[in-house]
C-alpha cells in the first residue's frame, strides 16, 4: 500500500475538516458575541443617559434646585462607579462626575471606552463616558467555544471518516482481493458495476479491458505453440524411422552420423514435448486424482540416464498427479545435474517425507549458481554465460520441471549454493486419502 490506505486518508481529511470547522466555528462564536455585547454595552449606555436626563429634568422642576444642583444629583444618582460623567451649559461646566480618561489627538476616547451626547433644553449637553467590562473573558471564551464544538465534532467526524473511508476503499479492496486470485488472466471476471462509484466502475472496467487483452494473447500464444508441436511431431517420426532404417543397413563412419542424427532427432522431440507441456491449459487434459510413488518415478530417472546419479530414497514417497508429467519434472531435474556436473563427480538426489509434504533435493557438485540467477533460470529460453560454455541445451528443462509441479500444487526453486554445489528442489504435496 502507497504511504496510507484510502480508508485512512478519508478519516484524516475528515478529521482536519473537522478541526478546522471547530477553529472557525469559535472565532465566529466569539465575534458574535463580541459585537452583541458590545451593542448591549451602548444600549446600556443610552438607558443611563436616559436615566440621567429624568432625574435632571425632575430635581429641576420638584425641588426647585439650579441646573447645576439638578445635574450633580443627576450624576450621582444615575452613574455607575466607574462612569465618566459631565453636564455642561455652553462653554460652562454645570457638573462632572468621575475620571477623565482623556482624549487622543484626533478627539476620540482611549481604546476600550464607549461615549454618547445628549443634548437637553435650555442648551445643556449631557456627555456620558463608560468603559464596560467584559462579561466573560473573550480568551477563556474562545477556549470554551472552541472546545464546545470540537469534542463532538471530532467524534462526529471520527465516526462519519471511518464509515465513508472503508466504503470509498471497499471497491477498490475487492478488486486488489479478486487480482490476486488470479492465475490467469483469462480466469478474470469483472463483477456486477451497478452501486459501483464511477471510479471504482471506471477501474473495473480498465483492469477487465487489460486483462482480457492479456488472456487472449496468451491464448493465441498457447494455441500456435501447441499447433506448431503438433505438426513438428510427425515429420520428426518420419525422420527418425528413416533414419533408422539407414543405419541398419549400414556401418562405419556413416552408421555412426547416422546414430548421431537420431540422437539430434530424440532431443528435438523432447523439445517438442516440453513446449506441448508448456503450452498446455493447466485446467484441462491433466487428471491429479491418481497416485503415483515418486520414489519409483526418481529411481527409474536416475537409472534412464548415461550418467549415473546417486539417489537416496524411501520406499514409498506417495503424491496425486500425473505420473507421466512427475517423470518429465524429475528427467529435467537429473538431467540438469548430469549435464554440468564435473566428469569426476557424481550429481545426488535425496528424496524426503515430512509434515505432509514431498521434497526432492538434486544436488549439481563442484557447480556454483550465482545469487542473482536463482530466479532468472526458471525463464523459459534463459541460459547463463556458464551453462552456454558448458552444455549444450535450449534453456527449458528448469522452467518445464517447474511449471509441472505447480500444476500439481507444489514449485520448484533453487536452495543454497556454495563454492562445492548448487542445489534445486521440488516440493509436491504429499498423499492424502480423500476427504482427509
């Protein structure tokens, strides 16, 4: 998986959404509510000038008193602790309560206060001045607001992320499944798009495209290798017999070319055969229900060869397959160790049970395969710089052995390799009665 899964980017863009609908959600919360209070604070204002004014105009008019009396009594009875308060008649100031904040040279108040003028009969002014306190801190209010809204919008969003993040991945997570079930891509079958998003559809579709392209490629690969066996098979009989029937009726040198034709004739047929093999649908014409003893099928290989093959083996060494296409695996393996095995040493084959599973081990003395080829020499047609100097051979034998004995469930792969040997290793199944 690249970095992240699709589920998890889907949580964390919804958790930063989240955070970031809190952040907002709490500046706005607290500009709200500042700009309601600070309306409140000069509707308060206004109430106390309103207040003021009354109690100027009733001390004037019921206790007879001057303006000057009327607006200290007005001051004292209206004002708040900290208000700044002042009536003046012209240029004259009739009272003033509280202290003057001063004013900044462009004649506004300090930062903070708020003020409102009335102007009264008689041509009083009423000048009231007022530096309200803040109800709540506007810091712990935007803590507490930010707060408020992240909790449950992070779980919120936890809980929607997580939903819509494994239902945008489960398509995706289907397909990745269904792709690695996939032995062959002409085995590939695109599942039902409708309730698909039109992404996931989109790749459906792309990967159904390709794969069906791939599939009938192989198929026409497979179709021509097996058409161009099958016609080599007849005239290499033809050749054979012919060449045969020459031999027998002559001798010297020319019987001796003659012999030498057969034997080229027998390798081209095996060739042939092992691309037959190759070529063959691993889902038809094999039946891996019969049991075969491959102790017998590695005896009977290593006593078929010119070369002789020390073999270590049980009685009984029991897989289900077919026995024909067992042998043609282990006739590569050993043929593969007679084949560059030093004249003075003798390649080995050990033949073992355990836990359920078949291993045959071919041992290849006083030859190293280097690291870097273990894998590449299962390519079909692939032949090293070593093996080409060595023997001659069309590169199919390792790649042959091993696809047989994946069609029978097992593999083949290259073990250790020292200074002294190199080692191949079939690995089959072992025996199990049905329904065990």
């Amino acid at each position: 998986m690249i970095a992240r899964s699709l589920a998890r980017r889907t949580v964390a863009a919804t958790l930063l959404t989240a955070a970031v609908s809190s952040l907002v959600f709490a500046v706005a919360s607290v500009v709200a509510l500042r700009l309601l209070w600070d309306r409140h604070d000069a509707v308060e204002l206004r109430r106390t000038a309103d207040a003021a004014e009354r109690i100027f105009v009733l001390e004037q008019a019921e206790a007879e008193h001057g303006a000057a009396e009327a607006a200290r009594e007005a001051l004292e009875q209206a004002l708040e602790p900290l208000d700044r308060g002042a009536f003046r008649a012209g240029r004259a100031l009739l009272a003033e309560r509280g202290a003057d904040p001063g004013r900044r040279e462009d004649g506004r108040l300090p930062k903070g206060w708020i003020e409102t003028r009335r102007r009264l009969a008689d041509g009083v002014v009423l000048e009231l001045a007022r530096r309200p306190e803040e109800g709540v801190p506007l810091r712990r209010l935007f803590w507490a607001a930010l707060l408020v809204a992240a909790i449950p919008s992070t779980l919120v969003a936890l809980a929607v992320g997580r939903r819509a993040g494994r239902a945008a991945a489960r398509p995706i997570e289907d397909l990745a499944r269904r792709l690695g079930e996939v032995h062959d891509p002409r085995e590939y079958a695109s599942p039902p798009l409708e309730g698909l998003p039109a992404e996931a559809a989109a790749l459906e579709r792309s990967f159904a495209s390709v794969l069906g392209r791939l599939g009938a490629a192989l198929e026409r690969e497979a179709s021509f290798v097996r058409n161009a066996a099958h016609e080599l098979r007849t005239p290499l009989t033809r050749i054979r017999l012919r060449a045969e029937r020459a031999a027998a009726g002559v001798s010297g040198e020319c019987r001796s070319e003659l012999q030498a034709v057969t034997r080229e004739v027998d390798r081209l047929t095996r060739l042939v055969d092992a691309l037959l093999v190759l070529a063959r649908d691993e889902s038809s014409g094999l039946d891996l229900s019969e049991t075969a003893n491959l102790a017998d099928v590695v005896r009977a290989s290593a006593e078929s060869g010119e070369r002789e093959v020390e073999v270590e083996a049980p009685d009984e060494a029991l897989v289900r397959g077919d026995e024909e296409l067992l042998r043609l695996a282990v006739d590569n393996l050993l043929d593969n160790a007679r084949k560059y095995a030093p004249a003075d040493r003798v390649p080995r084959a050990v033949l073992a049970v355990a836990a359920g599973e078949v291993t045959l081990s071919v041992e290849t003395p006083g030859v190293s395969l280097p690291e870097e080829e273990r894998e590449q020499v299962f390519e079909r047609f692939y032949r090293g710089s070593a093996a080409r100097e060595t023997a001659p051979g069309h590169g199919l034998g390792l790649s042959l052995a091993r696809h047989v004995a994946r069609v029978h469930g097992g593999d083949v792969v290259a073990g250790e390799s020292g200074g002294e040997r190199t080692v191949f290793r079939l690995r089959l199944p072992g025996w199990r009665a049905s329904g065990s």
